[in-house]
C-alpha cells in the first residue's frame, strides 16, 4: 500500500476519484489556499504511484507524471484509496486512460487514421493488494465514466498481466496486429464506434487499392508511396470467400499482415528516406505527429514510448 505524510481523506471522500490536467480531483471544492495545497498533494501521490507502475514494469522512466497530467488536454488519471487504511489512508491504484489520434492496420492490413481513439495508457495495483479484484473495479468506473467498451480500446504496450486481465474479464484474446506499440483486438473497428456505445474512434481516411498497391493519406503513403499487397489480397477481392474456408481464411489473413507489416518496414525508397533506420521509426514518426497536432492530448509519442 502506498502512504503519505498527510492524510489523503479530504481528497477521497469517495474510494475512486478522477483527476484530470487541474490536478485536482474531480469531487474537489474550496478556495485558492485549499486549491493550491490539494494540487501539490496530488502531484506527489500521481507521482509516487506512476514511479512504482514503471518500476513494476520494468521502465526506466514513468509514464505517468504530474507534470504530464498537467501538459495534457484529454487524459484523465482514476485513483483508488483505501481511506481505512494505516493512519492517514492509502492509495492503492491508478489507470490513466486518454484520446489519441492513431494510424492503424485494420483487420485487412489497411491503414486507417482513428481519432480521438480510446486509449488505455497506464495501469497499475500496488502489489500487496493485486488479484483481488481492485483492478477490475477501476477498470470499470473508468469505461461507465467514458462511456467506453474495452473491445473498442487500443492499449499501449500492455504487459502481461494486463493482457491476462483483458482475456479474464472481457474475453479479449485476438489481436489485430500493428506496427506500433499499441495493442488492439478483434472488434476494434467493428463499424463503427457508435454502435457498441462508444462516443470516440472515428474512422478517418478511406483507402483506396488499384492495381494490388495500397493507397491511403496516411503519412506512410505520402513519405514511402503506396504499399504492395501482393496477387492473393486482390484474388481474395475478385473472388469472395465461402463460409466453410473461414478458417483457413483466417491464418492467411494472418500470413498476410504480418507478410504486410514486413512490407511496409522493407519498402526502400530512394532519396534521403532510403537510408537505413530502425524497424519501428515509422510508427514513431507518426505517432509523434499526431502529438504535436494538438488533438491526441499528448499524441502517440508520449506513453508508446515507454522504454524497458
Ligand atoms: C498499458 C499499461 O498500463 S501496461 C501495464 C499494466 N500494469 C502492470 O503490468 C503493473 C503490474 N500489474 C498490475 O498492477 C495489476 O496486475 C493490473 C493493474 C494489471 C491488474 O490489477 P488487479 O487488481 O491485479 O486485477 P484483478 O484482480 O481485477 O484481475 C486479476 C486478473 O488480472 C491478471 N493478473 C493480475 N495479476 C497478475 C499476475 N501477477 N500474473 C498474471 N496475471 C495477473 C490475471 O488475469 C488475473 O486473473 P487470475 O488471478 O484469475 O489469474
């Protein structure tokens, strides 16, 4: 359990309270002296718990900060006390939930820009209390706050036991495999958000194919052309599938977007983008320029790049 010199009650007077870039809580009223004192109490509970979720990770740095709650527009963090415990009471647990604009590979390997998507940023149980639940019951404030449904989340860079605690309690196995550090499952794209509840996800940017090459107005189109997707997706296109070869279907849609991811990474243009780099710079660039568009509150680059 996590303790504090002062006595976090006042700002609990619920287990679970949202706190967003004011760096107060959200059930917080009082003057500018009480404003004041109880912002700096809650930047020093934001980051004890975000440096103890990296430790528990294997991070080298936080994730979660004051100081980045404060920078952001749409990230909110929800924090769990136990107000009965110890002295003056204890924090036991934070998720950081937040909107991103994202370019992503749908289940057909095409590149779509989400935005506004919902993200699953950092979560974290002290280790005393995991595998009781608590982490459930955040989970869940957080999606009836957000009017939000967990297929419909992508997660950045999830460790191991959030994947198990996704497939335990939503039943999420299936992956939809991407060039960046966020994890989605199968019914992300489900059409469209609005549908399963969401009010966020909005599909951007249609893609066009001609000819087997893959065109959107994705920065990878406008930075490396248009991406080769080989004779089997275009036969696949004139022809249609029938029911009784779905599983079939399945493992070479598979083959196929791994085959396309290693494309998109292998693609050599000429010029100065012919050079070398690493597997994975793309999706950082990207993902960088979403975050300085304004919109992604933070964008991609903030949290995906997480470092072990
Ligand atoms: C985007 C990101 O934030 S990635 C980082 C996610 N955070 C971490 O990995 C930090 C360490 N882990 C934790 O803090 C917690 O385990 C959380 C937040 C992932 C889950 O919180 P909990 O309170 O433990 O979850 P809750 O009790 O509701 O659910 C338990 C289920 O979560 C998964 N889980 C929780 N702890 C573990 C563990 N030590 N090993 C494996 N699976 C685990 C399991 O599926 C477990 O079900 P089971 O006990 O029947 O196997």
């Amino acid at each position: 359990m996590v303790e504090f010199r002062f006595d976090i009650k006042p700002l609990f007077p619920q287990p679970i309270i949202k706190v967003a870039s004011n760096l107060l809580p959200h059930t917080f009223r009082g003057d500018r002296r009480q404003c004041l004192d109880a912002t700096s109490k809650m930047s020093e509970i934001i980051d004890r718990l975000g440096q103890l979720s990296a430790i528990s990770q294997g991070l080298n740095k936080p994730v979660t900060t004051a100081q980045r709650l404060r920078m952001s527009e749409n990230q909110t963090i929800y924090l769990l006390a136990d107000t009965e415990a110890g002295h003056n009471g204890a924090v036991i647990g934070l998720l950081k939930v937040g909107t991103k604009d994202l370019y992503l590979f749908d289940e057909k390997g095409q590149t779509r820009k989400m935005e506004q998507s919902p993200s699953i940023l950092d979560f974290y149980v002290h280790e005393s209390r995991q595998r009781a639940g608590l982490g459930k019951r955040l989970f869940e404030t957080m999606l009836n706050e957000e009017h939000w449904t967990p297929v419909k989340c992508s997660v950045d860079r999830p460790s191991e036991k959030l994947l198990g605690f996704l497939r335990k309690h939503y039943g999420l196995v299936r992956t939809i495999p991407q060039a960046n550090n966020f994890v989605l499952y199968e019914g992300f794209f489900g059409d469209e958000a609005s549908q399963n509840g969401s009010r966020n996800g909005h599909a951007a940017s249609p893609e066009r194919t001609k000819n087997g090459l893959h065109i959107t107005d994705s920065p990878n189109t406008q930075l490396f052309g248009a991406t080769y997707l080989g004779d089997e997706t275009s036969k696949q296109k004139r022809f249609g599938r029938r029911g009784s070869e779905s599983q079939q279907h399945h493992q070479q849609q598979q083959q196929q977007q791994a085959a396309l991811l290693q494309q998109i990474t292998q693609i050599s243009p000429n010029g100065r983008y012919g050079a070398p780099r690493p597997t994975c710079s793309m999706a950082e660039i990207i993902h960088a320029g979403s975050a300085s568009s304004g919109k992604g509150g933070g964008g991609g680059s903030a949290e995906s790049n997480r470092t072990k």
